[in-house]
C-alpha cells in the first residue's frame, strides 16, 4: 500500500465513541460492493465491546434501492436530509459502485453531495467503479486511484488528471482510498480497521469471516489460474497448463510457441487475445503464484524457492513480489502465517485484546 507524498491523511487520534461512517449507495449498485465493507466494519470493536463504527447506509432517495443481484437495500437517510453539523464529525465517506454508476456520473445531486461531504470527512473510500464517482466530482485530479480492471481503460480516457493503478487491489492517496473491485472493498475495509485498532483486530475481524489472507493493497487484480480457465483455444490453454506445472522450465516464447504447434509471432498474439497479457508477463504471474503457495506452505529458504518458482536468483523474486504485491517475500511469508496461525485457533468470543490498538 503506498501513498504519494504531496498529500498526507489526518492522523487517526484512538476514539471513545463509535466513529461515524456513510456509505453512498445508489440504483443498481453491486450488493457486495455495499454490504461487504459494511458488514467488516460493523464486526470491528472498541475496547468496552460497544462498535467501532457506527455506519448508515445513504441514497438520493430514502427507502428501497435495487442492487444488481436484484435484492434491495434500504437507505435510512436521503442525501439532503444529512446536515453540514453531521458531516463535520464524519469519520469516514464510502462510495459504492457497481452498473449503475454510469447513469450516476451526470447526478449533479449525488456529485455535489459527494463533494461537500469529502472535504470534512477524515478519510474517504471508494468501492469498485465507485472510484468514477470521486473521479467525476473532481476529487482524484493529481491522485492515485484503483477501480475495477474492466473500468481501467475507460477511466484514463475520461479522467486524464487522475494517476490510474491498473493492478493493485487497493490504493491509498492521503485521506482518499479506493479499490479494484467487490470483494476488494473487504480488503480495504480491514486495512482502514488496522489504521483505526491495529493488525491484531483487523485479522480477529478475517478469522471470524473465514478470509483466506488480509491481501495488501499491491496485490495485483490478476490471477493466472483464472485467466488459464477462460482460455477457449486448446492450443494457449496447453500452454497456460505447462507454464502452470513447470515454473522453473525455461519458459521462452520460442519454446513456448512449440509447446503449442505454432509459429512464435502467430503464438505470441494468439496468447495475448486469449489471457489478456504476453506470455513474458504470463510467465511471471505463474511464477509469482507458485511462489506465494511456497512460502505459505513452506519453511524452504527464500533462494530455493525462488529457484523452484522459477525466478533464480531471489532478487529477482523480490522485484516481482514489490512490482505486483506491494511487499517482500519476506513480508509476505510474515503476513500469512500470522494470518494462518490466528486461524488456527479454536473459535472464541471477541476479547478486548481484538479491539484495542496493538501495532500498525
């Protein structure tokens, strides 16, 4: 998770009382988008056990709101009903997103309010495309940003002034944080928690959710084993499946091309229309893939398991692990198995150790 350096967010000061959050949602918003970091923060606890967070789904309109699963939410509020009074005390602003924030980036209601509302607030996050929405109020010009991959394109065109992450899971610029997409809003939301109460309630908070990994922010949105899966042309998909199986295998795209019956330049477009990416960055994603199950798995040093990846030299591997994860090997390893052996541990109620703030 990085931050540029020209903004700066307000230091988080330990609160005695619930720390006010709104989450913006409109007309066919995506329900995970809405529900997911809600339910995160809602889970998060001060030291005397009362809620960490008090948070309030908002809309336009008060009442029912369909998200794209076709199930409705209720906004208890509507926008205007929020006072300057309520905004000056607010904690935290989070956006969701989902399909219907094309029709939302000409709401000049929603944008105003979205705008009045960021200045005060202490942080401000979006979900998902929800990140457009900010984008459109005029509020990342000169920021990082994340959004979905599906949106990355589109966003630059639209928003030049906005710096876009077309990788990371999350990102954080100053006060201004947004995520990838849907489930990555609950990884965001456990980094805001560890901000807040420290690592050790933020994962307490993963365990009883049974989250595999508190991802970090660098995490890229790109995972080889998915793009394998959506290969229709046999021939790239043997491919994918070799590169999968063999990471150490000298995995040049000549070698490649033959593994597949074709001519290099024909298997290099080829595998690039059927994944997404070249085979070179194919390859590194495998690679950083069978790294990371290693070191989840394994006490090996990090040179052999940079060997048996396939990176030789652990620099190398390092470089990777930086340039898509945002972390160390090292750190990396630290991460998972903390992760691994809190959920070890047998199912307990949440103690005051969960929710005080420990480290960050």
């Amino acid at each position: 998770m990085t931050q540029t350096a020209k903004t700066t967010t307000p230091s988080a000061k330990p609160s005695a009382t619930p720390r006010r959050v709104l989450m913006v949602g409109f007309p066919q918003a995506q329900i995970v988008d809405i529900t997911g970091p809600m339910e995160i923060l809602a889970r998060a606890r001060l030291p005397d056990r009362r809620p960490a967070y008090q948070v309030e789904l908002i809309a336009e309109v008060a009442g029912p709101l369909t998200t794209t699963s076709g199930l409705s939410l209720i906004a208890t509020r509507s926008l205007r009903d929020i006072s300057d009074a309520e905004l000056a005390g607010l904690d935290m602003l989070l956006i969701s997103g989902g399909d219907g924030v094309d029709a939302q980036l000409t709401n000049d209601a929603l944008l105003t309010f979205i705008k009045r509302a960021a200045i005060p607030a202490r942080r401000v996050a979006s979900v998902c495309s929800g990140s457009l929405l900010l984008a459109a109020a005029g509020l990342l010009d000169g920021r990082r940003a994340a959004t979905h991959w599906t949106a990355i394109d589109w966003f630059r065109k639209t928003f030049p002034a906005v710096d876009v992450d077309g990788d990371a899971i999350y990102v954080r610029d100053g006060k201004f944080w947004s995520s990838a997409g849907i489930t990555t809003g609950m990884d965001m939301a456990l980094a805001l928690i560890e901000e807040d109460l420290g690592r050790q309630a933020a994962l307490g908070i993963a365990r009883r959710m049974v989250m595999f990994l508190m991802r970090p922010g660098g995490q890229s949105q790109f995972s080889s084993q998915l793009a394998a899966q959506g290969v229709e042309d046999e021939r790239i998909a043997r491919v994918c499946r070799f590169i999968a199986e063999n990471p150490a295998a000298p995995l040049t795209v000549p070698q490649l091309a033959d593994t597949a019956g074709m001519s290099a330049r024909n298997f290099a477009r080829r595998f690039a229309e059927e994944t997404g990416v070249t085979p070179a960055q194919f390859v590194e994603r495998s690679r950083l893939d069978a790294a990371c199950q290693m070191l989840a798995v394994q006490e090996r040093s990090l040179e052999r398991i940079s060997r048996e990846a396939g990176f030789g030299a652990s620099e190398r591997m390092r470089r990777s692990f930086l340039r898509h994860l945002g972390i160390t090997p090292n750190r990396y390893r630290e991460r998972f198995s903390t992760a691994q052996r809190d959920s070890a541990q047998p199912p307990h109620p949440p103690t005051q150790k969960e929710g005080n703030h420990v480290e960050h």
